[in-house]
C-alpha cells in the first residue's frame, strides 16, 4: 500500500509505501477507554488539608457528668473533632490525597494509538468525524519536509488552501463559541473545535501554523490519543512530514 506526497504547491512529487501501523485492527472501545484514562489523569487534586479540624487536642470526662460525652478542649465545654462541632473536622468534603490518575495497560495504550492512526488514514472516517478536506486528497495525508521551511503564516494559510485542507481551518474559526459557566473567568472563554493536526520532527519550526484555530502540532514520539483523537472519537485530519511518516513506528 502506497500513498501519495504533496510538495508546498500542494502538488504530488512522488509516492512512499505505508507503514503497517496504519493497517492495524480497529478497536474503538480499547481507543476510547485510553483517552478516558488520560484525560481523567490530567485532573488536580483538591480539598482541604488532611489535619483540617483534627490539630487541637479533645479530652472527654466520661459518663455521669451530665453532659454528652464528646471530646472537648481541655478546661472548656467547647467540642473539637467531630464533624458536628463548630471548627471540627468536615465529614465528606473532598479529600487532597485522593489518587485521580486512572492507570491503563501498556498493551492497550499501543492499541489505541495504533487504532487512531488507522482511523486516519482512511478518509471515509475523517469525513464522519466532520472534517472538510478536497475529494481527491489521498490518505494518509503525507507532506514535503520543506514545510520546516514556513515562516510566515501568510504562507501557511497558501499551503493549507493549495493542498485543500483551508476549508477546515474556516470551520474551527466559524464555529468558535463563548464558553458558557465559569470557566469564562478563568482563562479559557472560548471554545474551539479541534481541527488538522500536523506530525513532524521538529515542532519548533512549525510556528506559523500555532496560530491558526483548531491546528496542533506535535513531535513524532509524543504524538498522544488525546491528539490522535479528540474526545475519543478516531479519524482526526492529520499532516505528516515526509520524515516523521517513515520514523512512524511502535518502541
């Protein structure tokens, strides 16, 4: 199985064999509970501390006082600890040393990323997923590593319209949405749908494109699922460079 590279002017300058990895068996429940897995072990801890209400020392007179037998500060009626008293402990807030991170198989991570890269190679996925590339457009999408050579997002944008992908970067740009909640005041107003994703060794070259919506790039080697695939859902539309495509391989 071939496919085709693109040159700058988005014209094809000749084909290289497909790696295997892009003709893996398809297992979506094992992709999608790998980017669960994931997106759950970005969570932060929080709560209050683990000594919040248990600092002072509570001592209880025992029965026949006349009082109920609780611990209270010594030389004081005042009741300490219990959830129930004023200063004491809280009973079911959330707990700061709770493990958040969910752990996931080696073997089914590999799958799922092999899962995700098959997926996107296959335009028929890419398609249902939403995206809108030209019809005649041959995946996997492989291009020329003269596009380290972008400096300019000018000339990022003329590449992007030459190989036929622009139309998707204007429907990241038009469905962009105020976030609605909170989370407006907290540095993340808006809300833009994931668009092409650009593999390649050397991210650090590719800064004209971080400024597009909805674009991501990504090293070869730390290409993750949530890249791959956005929400858990397969068949992003995704760039590789001519050396990052034969580098593709599974440690």
């Amino acid at each position: 199985m071939k496919t085709s590279v693109y040159s700058i002017e988005g014209k094809i300058e000749h084909e290289v064999e497909v790696p295997q990895i892009f003709q893996s068996e398809l297992r979506e429940d094992i992709m999608q509970k790998a980017f669960r897995a994931i997106s759950l072990s970005y969570r932060k801890p929080y709560g209050s501390s683990p000594e919040a209400g248990s600092r002072r020392v509570g001592h209880t007179s025992g029965p026949g006082m006349g009082i109920a037998r609780m611990p209270r500060v010594s030389g004081s009626s005042r009741a300490v600890l219990l959830g129930s008293t004023r200063g004491g402990r809280s009973p079911h807030s959330p707990r700061a040393e709770k493990i958040l991170k969910l752990k996931i198989n080696k073997k089914e991570k590999e799958i799922a990323w092999k899962t995700a890269l098959t997926m996107a190679a296959s335009a028929d996925f890419v398609k249902k997923r939403g995206h809108l590339f030209s019809e005649e457009l041959t995946f996997p999408v492989v291009v020329n590593d003269g596009i380290n050579n972008i400096k300019k997002t000018r000339d990022a944008r003329n590449f992007l319209q030459s190989l036929g992908v622009w139309e998707d970067v204007e429907r990241a740009k038009e469905k962009t949405k105020i976030r609605a909640g909170r989370g407006t005041m907290r540095n993340r107003t808006y809300r833009t749908p994931k668009s092409i994703l650009i593999v390649t060794d050397v991210p650090t070259e590719l800064k004209a494109f971080k400024s597009l919506p909805g674009v991501d790039i990504s090293h070869t080697k730390n290409v993750s699922i949530s890249k791959l695939a956005p929400g858990g859902k397969g068949g992003r539309l995704i760039l590789f460079t001519e050396s990052s495509f034969k580098n593709l391989e599974v440690e």
